[in-house]
C-alpha cells in the first residue's frame, strides 16, 4: 500500500504510521509513542524462547529502505552508519520516513523497562541503506515505486560490506536486470536475501513483485492475528514463507513505537530469524537455510507449498532448536513382481484342497463319534421300555412329621 505523508506517495510496500508531521516545514514523520504492551507478534514468534541459544551477535543485517534513524533509544548501539544512494548521498543512519526504523526495530530493537516491545535478534546489528524517500521523487520510476537501479545498488552494498543478511521491504514491479544481477551477486557470495512480496495483490498490473520473484530470494508475504492471509498480501509462486503482518509494534523515528502492517514488516521478521539462524550456524549457506526455515514453519490454512502461504509461518524456535539430517530421505527398495511358477502354483492348489478336505473328514469324523455314542446309550433303554413313550414315575408321597418344627419345641420347653 503506497505510503502519503506530507502530499508526497512514496510505493514502499505496507502500511506504515509513523504520526503526522506538525508543520507544512516539518515533513518528516513525527516521533512514536510509547506503549507498555507486549504486540501479538512476539508472543506468536516467542523470540524470547532462542535467545540462550543465541540472540543473532556479530550477524549485520543489511536494511535497504529508507535509512534508519539511530536515535531512537532501543537503537542505540546497533545501527551503523551505512549509506544513502539519494541525492545528495551521505549517510543511512537518518530516517525522514520512519519505514526503515521500524524495520530495524523489528530486527534489533533492544528490551527495555519502560516498553514491552523488543526485536528478534537484539544481538545483531544494521547496515542502514537509503534507497526510497517519498520526499525526493528523483529515485522513483514512472509506476511510483522506488527505482530498481538505486535498490540494486542498496543490494550490491550491503553485500560488499560485509552483512550476510539483506533485507529488501520496499518492492518494485519491474523485472530489472540490474536489480536480478545484484540478488544473483548477494547469492553467489553466500548471503541471504528476504524479500517482501508486497501487498497489492488486487492491481492487475502489480502481479510479480521483485526482488522477491527472483531465484533464491526468501519471499514473504503477511498473515493477521488469526494467521489467515493479510488483506492485499500478494500471492504466488514468489512467496515461501508468511510472517506477522498487522498491527504489529516496532520503533519509530526518533523516540518512542508505532505500527506497521503488510509484508515489509513481515519480511523484516524472517530476516532477524535468519539472522538468529547465521550466528548459529554461520558455516550454514542460502539454500541450507532457506531448507531449515521451510522444514520448520508453522502450518497455516494454504497447507505447504501453496501461493498464498509458501511453506507456512516462520518460526524461530523450531528454526533454532531443531535438528535436522543434511541427507535426503533413502530411496524405497522398488516394487519386484513375484515371478509366475506354474508348477509351485499348481502344488499350492492341490495342498490347499487337500487341506480343506482333511478339515472336512475330521469334522465328519467328530459327528460320527456323537453319533454311535448317543445311539450305544439309547438303543438300550428303548429295548427296555419297548420303544414306548413314557412319562418320568412322579415322586412318592411322604407324610409329614407331626413333631412341630426344632424352634418350636426349643421355645416350648423354656422354662
């Protein structure tokens, strides 16, 4: 969703609410606010969980949006100073936006007392890259997203300066060769590149969104509270992993939190887990963790594998604390028909009704036996009675005892 601040549209590619600038003169967004809640985000990530096992220290994460501003106090200390490929250049650590902030927020922001929000990977650090501000449309293309060209630039280096994970939250809708030779570059040299997939899924001419499109790209798309598909997230065979994309808390510009929804924020989410995953695992490369994350998303609704979903919803814990074999699954022995031997067939039929009628003789046999038994017993008695037909001699009658009955008598001779 295009992004208005200040009369000017920048295309970045969620919804962003860094507040209202207080002048005409003041065209930057305006510091957050703070809240003391914990966001439905962290407690569906439950990053907390992985942090003994390692909280992403000494991984750079390559943020190429809109700067990052390193004021903001949950910030401090872990923003470089990177670079600007606007106009004029200098450097990235400033933000007039605030989208950049809030994506290195969700990556690296540190706990504090005053707030419940915190980032991912607070170990890691950000290399901030300024490739899009709404207020300088001279790096925007005719379409008004930001210009392939300037992104691959952001790409190349974060890449030659050393982060080993690139996140790309701004999204362009042109397949640029520039832009696929730099996501090829940041590949070759065994870095990994998350992308967000966009969330303009219902404008016919916005279907492919790159860099996410492009060969061994991470591309993620949004999921509410509910975990069923954001409004807008867009769909296809570019997206292979969802992560929250609602609401969710991060820094902002300056001091202070916001909100941000669509697949930026969500794309800024499995780029700290793939950060937690390299300061791990630093011998593992792309395509290794790109297989870690998928084995251990979490089911959603599309089931694995499907355009709207990918492999399902990120999940830090399980991509932390699983094992997982580096062989393929062994190969089922084939299928071997039994060959056809018409003698042993025939030997198994004759065996088969042999034994069916020795079952049948000795059952015959059995019957027999009862037979000449009842009649051994029988005969003699019809012999005795000539085969008449009698009824059984009833019982003789016996008188009474006069004598009254034992308790009578004791109780008659008490004194």
């Amino acid at each position: 969703m295009a992004l208005l601040m200040a009369g000017c549209v920048v295309a970045l590619s969620g919804t962003f609410a860094p507040g209202t600038p207080a002048s005409a003169q003041d065209q930057c967004a305006q510091p957050g606010t703070s809240a003391k809640g914990v966001s439905w985000a962290q407690l569906a990530l439950d990053p907390q969980s992985v942090w003994p096992f390692t909280t992403g220290a000494g991984v750079l994460v390559g943020v190429v949006d809109t700067g990052v501003d390193a004021s903001n106090a949950q910030l401090a200390g872990h923003v470089s100073t990177g670079t600007s490929f606007l106009k004029g250049g200098g450097a990235g650590d400033t933000d007039c936006v605030g989208h950049g902030t809030g994506m290195a927020g969700v990556i690296v922001a540190q706990q504090s007392d005053s707030v419940g929000f915190y980032g991912i990977a607070p170990g890691a650090k950000v290399l901030p890259i300024d490739v899009t501000k709404q207020i300088d449309d001279s790096t925007q293309s005719d379409d008004g997203t930001p210009d392939p060209s300037t992104v691959a630039k952001g790409i190349r280096y974060a890449v030659d300066h050393g982060a080993s994970v690139v996140n790309v939250s701004v999204v362009v809708h042109t397949d640029d060769s520039a832009l696929k030779s730099a996501v090829a570059y940041a590949v070759d040299k065994g870095r990994v590149v998350v992308a967000a997939v966009g969330n303009e899924a219902s404008d016919p001419k916005k279907k492919t969104p790159y860099p996410a499109a492009y060969p061994g790209v991470l591309g993620v798309g949004a999921v509410g509270p509910d975990e069923t598909l954001q409004e807008g997230s867009a769909t296809g065979p570019f997206v292979d992993l969802v992560a929250p994309g609602a609401g969710v808390t991060t820094t902002a510009r300056k001091k202070g939190l916001t909100t941000a929804s669509g697949s930026d924020v969500a794309a800024a989410q499995v780029s700290a887990t793939v950060a937690l995953i390299r300061a791990r695992w630093p011998e593992l490369g792309p395509a290794q963790i790109e297989r870690r994350l998928k084995a251990t998303a979490s089911p959603t609704p599309g089931g694995p594998g499907s355009q709207e979903y990918g492999a399902g919803m990120v999940n830090p814990h399980r991509a932390l604390t699983e094992t997982m074999s580096e062989h393929s699954p062994a190969a089922l022995p084939g299928y071997e028909q039994a060959r056809h031997n018409a003698a042993e067939a025939e030997r198994s039929r004759v065996w088969s009704h042999s034994s069916r009628m020795a079952l049948l003789i000795a059952g015959l046999s059995v019957l027999a036996g009862f037979v000449v038994v009842g009649a051994a017993v029988a005969i003699p008695r019809g012999r005795r009675r000539r085969w008449r037909v009698r009824l059984a001699t009833p019982p003789e009658n016996r008188p009474e005892d006069d004598l009254p009955s034992p308790p009578v008598e004791l109780f008659d001779k008490m004194p």
